[in-house]
C-alpha cells in the first residue's frame, strides 16, 4: 500500500510564477517501518513517515529578494545513512535581499531536533551525542563608491545534548555582533572594527563521576582599527591597534581583564630575487592573550594568572634571496622581551636556512632546513634551534604512486619565552591500480613536547589502507592511537593550545585512547549498494586522579535499491557506548528501518 502511495506521480508543472513571485520546489517522500530499542530507551517500534525538500525562488528579480528554505522530517529514518540512530526533522532557511545594489544583505536560520552530534576526543574516533539546536543570524553591508564601506554581523545560537552512555546533560548559547569598515584615502587603506559577544555552556562531567555540570560563561568586546599605504622599493607597510575586553565564570570563579595589542610591519622587495622585511607586536596583557588562545579554541578552563602587568614585545626581521631557479635562502633576526610571574624575561635569535626544490628520480622532491642560535635570560648557554621539513612525491609508469614526509624540530620557541617546544613527524602513502583493482595505504606518526618539562608530550599515530575491485567490492581499514594533555571543551576535549605549567593542574586531562574500524561496500548490480562498517574507540582518562575508562562501538549495514524514481532502503545500527566513571552500564542501542521513498520535481 506504502510504495502504491509513493507511485502516484504528482505532475511537474516546472517553476511557479505568482505575480512577481517565482518558485519551484523539489524533494524525497518516504515511508517505512522502523524501530529502536536498548537498555536506557523504551522499545519503539511504528510507521514512520518523512522526507526532505527544498523550495527556492525570488520575488521580482534574483539580485532583489532570493530565497530558500529545505525543510525534512524523520530524514535519517534511524539508520538510512550511517551513524544515524534517531529520527532528525528541522528546517534550514537563508535569504539574499537586494544582493544587486550597493546594499546587500542576507538572513540564515536552522533549526534541528533530535540530530545526532560529537563529543570529541583529539586524535580518535569521536563518542555520540543527541540533541536539538538553533541557530539565526543576520548579515548587512554598505558598499556605495566613494564612501566608506559598512559591513554587520549578528550571529546567535543554542544547542541541548545528551551523551549515549550517561545520565548528563549538556546545553550551549552564544551570541555575537559585529561591525566592520574600510576606505581608502589618498593612497592609505584605513579599516576599523566593532565586535561584543557572550556564550554559556554546561558542559557533562562524564570523565570525572560528577553529576553536577561544568558551569561556564564567558564575554567579550573588542574594537580596533588599521592602517597601510605602499613604500618605495615596491614595499608595503601596515599598522593595527586592537583592544580586547574578557570576562570569564568559571566554577563559581571569575576574572575579567583588558588586551591591547599594536602590530607593525613593513615589507619591501626591491628586486624579484630579494626582500625583506621587518615587524614588531606588543601586548599590554600576556596573561590575557593566552586565555584568548584557548577560549579561541573553544576550551574552558580558569583564567590564566601570571601576576599583575605581565606584557609582551616581539621585533622580528626577515631577508630571503633566490639563490637559483630552485633554491631560496631566508636570514631572520627575533628579539622579544616578556614580564610574568614578577620577573622580566628576554631570548634572542639569529639564524638562516634553505629551501629547495626539484624533480628527484622521476619525482618531485623539496626541503627546508633552518637553524638559529638562541639565547636567553633564563639560561646561560646558548641553544641551537633545527627546523626542517622533507617531501617526495613519485609516480610510476607500472601505475604506482609514492609519497613520503618527514619534520623535526629542536628548541622551537613557545609563547612563552622560558619554554621550549621539540617535535617530529614522518609518514607515507603509496597506492597502485592492477586494471579493475586497486590498493592504497597510508601512516602517519608525530609527536611534540616541551624540551624542559618532563612528561609533557603529545603523540599520535594514523594507519589506514583500501582496496577495491570495479564496483564489486571496497574495503578500507583505520587504525589511530593518540596520548596527551587536553582540555575540556563545550563539546569534548581539545589538544592543549597553551604550555603545559601555565594551566592549573585541575584543568588538564590526561588522557591515551586507540580507535580502529573497517568497512566494506558493494554495488553487485546496477542501481543496487550494499554498505557495511564497525567502528571502536577506547580511551582513558585522568583528571586529578579520577580515572575513566571510556569505550564505544558501533555498527552499520544499509542497503539501498533504485527503481524507476523510487527507493528502497533498509538499514540496521547498533551503539554500545560507556564511561567507568559515571557508574552507569554502558548504553546499547540499536534501531533498524525499512522503507521506500519517491522523488518529485513537485513544481
């Protein structure tokens, strides 16, 4: 009765013209059987009914007002694409007005209930989240000849989650305004800025048997302006002042302070072979300039405190002349100058390198290599900074492709000037075709740490490889392994953007996870695909001695079928997911569905 329903074509009638209002409209009926059951849902099992389409059209003329709106219902249909478990429905919208005039402007909405999300965790698989979002937003500019340019932004959002697996919550809101402006005057490009934002979050404790969630409110208003006009010997400078306000709440503490950063810089190139150039940056507020880095990166944590007055200068000088058609060598000059934690602190270097390039054995093959000499406050004794990097990339007559890379690095200087970052990486890839078959592989490793502190490294290892004969068969396979210090994020951890010792002790998680899964795909006929996957993800965790031992699973089939405009799909998931320290049995649930569903060109 389903797919007779479906059959009944609707006629299509092409675009839709009421008075000054053009349209058309396309979209997917389905209908099908579906159900979803485990240990922390009840039993579900019913006819399920959706779709998705998109409406789209304009009023008088495109470049007036354009408009579209995409709205579905039960789309992911519990598993008709994978990693889907729940019934998603909402509706994305966005409209252009008078995008032909001096004018433009435009308005975004999105709304989406019961869509499945990511708590991430850096290097590996990410666990599963569900929940609804919002999100609306409003763009205008000004841009008439002769005037300074006007451009506004408000962008605002909410979202309201929960994680497979626990009993915790999470919701996020923010919002954000802002205003930017250009003109040019007699030969000086002047620019200016406006922007004030705030954001919410209450993020789960699931790594630290916590019930109470993780409180945490932040706000921010910056303003600034630049400047820049051409110099002789084909040169170009630019200036720019900018002043950040923050505010932070985090677990019942708060602070608040102020950034000012003023930026030089002038590049010259007075012939084609060689230029130079030279910059200088200073702020008023070291301490506040790293809490920025990792709010800018989407962590939470307690604001940063290395004492009253701490500031930051950075003068830097750069030359680079090609010595050959292949080959450029770099000469640069870096002195800065730090006040933290009471105490003035000072480095200073001087240094040079190459780069160079060229086919290699029927390949293409370049490197770089630089070394500086160090010297600083904190140490008597100078060091010697090595950066270098090396790629070579082949491809064979017999079909087939190598590639290869390799980075080290000694003495890197942080944002701090009493630390010392070491890191390397190397990797490689090769694929070959054998007629109808193929295979390919890939590996990645890297690590990095800081050179004075003592269990401060981050590693990460990646393997993958596939093969695939015509379209009768794809496999592939992933492998990644990863270990470090994080922080948390409103939506998992993030890799710890500032050095280690700054942050307190209870805001780092240690953490050390593997992830591995598999996948097979076929398409034995014509119209007809057959897909299969399982992924695993383990990690452990440690946060002030409270440890997690966190694990997910998940599996895939679907099966989709063509005929004429219709579809059958049929699909079955499966989700065992667990945190040790919630106290809780590890969530497992599963859903399948079958179904038809139609397309129609409904005008």
């Amino acid at each position: 009765m389903l797919v007779g329903l479906l059959l009944l074509a609707l006629p299509a009638a092409g675009q839709v013209t009421l008075g000054e209002l053009s349209t058309n409209a396309n979209g997917t009926i389905s209908a099908g059987y579906n159900g979803d059951y485990g240990n922390q849902i009840s039993s579900d099992h019913s006819l399920a009914f959706g779709g998705s389409g998109t409406l789209n059209g304009f009023y008088y003329n495109p470049n007036f007002v354009s408009f579209t709106v995409s709205p579905y219902l039960n789309q992911s249909r519990d598993n008709s694409a994978f990693q889907s478990l729940s019934n998603a429905s909402g509706v994305n919208a966005s409209s252009n007005i008078f995008g032909g005039s001096h004018f433009p402007g435009s308005i975004n909405f999105a709304k989406g209930y019961n869509s499945e999300g990511n708590f991430s965790i850096p290097g590996i698989a990410n666990y599963t989240t569900h929940g609804d979002s919002e999100t609306f937003g409003i763009n205008w500019a000004e841009m008439v000849p002769g005037l300074p340019t006007l451009s506004a932004n408000f962008q605002m959002g909410n979202s309201q989650y929960s994680i497979y697996g626990s009993n915790d919550n999470g919701t996020t809101d923010s919002h954000s305004f802002s205003l930017r402006s250009g003109y040019r005057l007699k030969g000086f490009n002047l620019g200016a800025y406006f922007g004030d934002g705030a954001g919410h979050s209450e993020t789960p404790q699931i790594l630290e048997n916590s019930s109470e969630p993780l409180l945490t409110s932040s706000s921010s208003r910056d303003y600034g302006f630049n400047v820049g006009h051409a110099l002789p010997l084909h040169g170009q400078f630019a200036s720019a002042f900018g002043s950040s306000e923050f505010g932070s709440d985090f677990a019942g503490g708060n602070d608040t302070g102020t950034v000012d950063v003023y930026t030089g810089s002038a590049i010259f190139q007075p012939t084609q072979k060689f230029s130079f150039s030279f910059s200088t940056d200073y702020s008023s507020n070291l301490s506040g300039s790293l809490y920025e880095a990792i709010a800018g990166a989407g962590g939470v944590g307690q604001p940063l405190n290395l004492g009253q007055g701490t500031h930051s200068l950075d003068l830097v000088g750069n030359a680079s002349y090609s010595l050959m058609a292949n080959m450029q060598a770099q000469a640069f000059a870096d002195h800065r100058e730090q006040f933290y934690l009471g105490e003035n602190y000072s480095s200073s270097s001087y240094g040079g390198g190459l780069t160079y390039w060229r086919p290699l054995f029927g390949g293409s093959f370049n490197a770089a290599l630089s070394l500086s000499d160090n010297t600083a406050s904190t140490s008597n004794q100078n060091s010697l900074g090595v950066n270098s990097t090396m790629n070579y990339n082949r491809r064979f007559s017999d079909g087939w492709v190598v590639g290869g890379s390799f980075g080290y690095s000694q003495n890197v200087q942080t944002a701090l000037i009493s630390y010392l970052t070491s890191a390397y990486s190397y990797g490689g890839n090769v694929r070959k075709r054998f007629g109808k078959f193929g295979w390919s592989g890939g590996a990645t490793v890297t690590k990095t740490l800081l050179t004075e502190v003592a269990g401060s490294s981050n590693t990460s290892e990646s393997f993958n490889t596939s093969i695939f004969y015509s379209h009768w068969l794809t496999a592939n396979g992933n492998y990644s392994k990863t270990d470090g210090t994080a922080i948390q994020g409103a939506l998992g951890l993030i890799q710890n953007p500032v050095p280690q010792p700054i942050l307190p002790t209870s805001d780092l998680i240690l953490f050390g996870g593997k992830s591995y899964s598999f996948g097979l795909s076929s398409s034995p006929v014509r119209r007809l695909s057959i897909g299969a996957s399982y992924s695993r993800a383990n990690t452990d965790s440690n946060i002030v001695g409270v440890l997690s031992n966190d694990d997910s699973k998940m599996i895939n089939v679907i099966v989709n079928y063509q005929f004429r405009k219709m579809y059958f799909t049929g699909g079955y998931s499966n989700l065992v997911q667990g945190f040790s320290a919630s106290g809780l049995p590890p969530a497992n649930v599963s859903s399948f569905y079958l179904g038809v569903s139609r397309w129609f060109n409904f005008f």
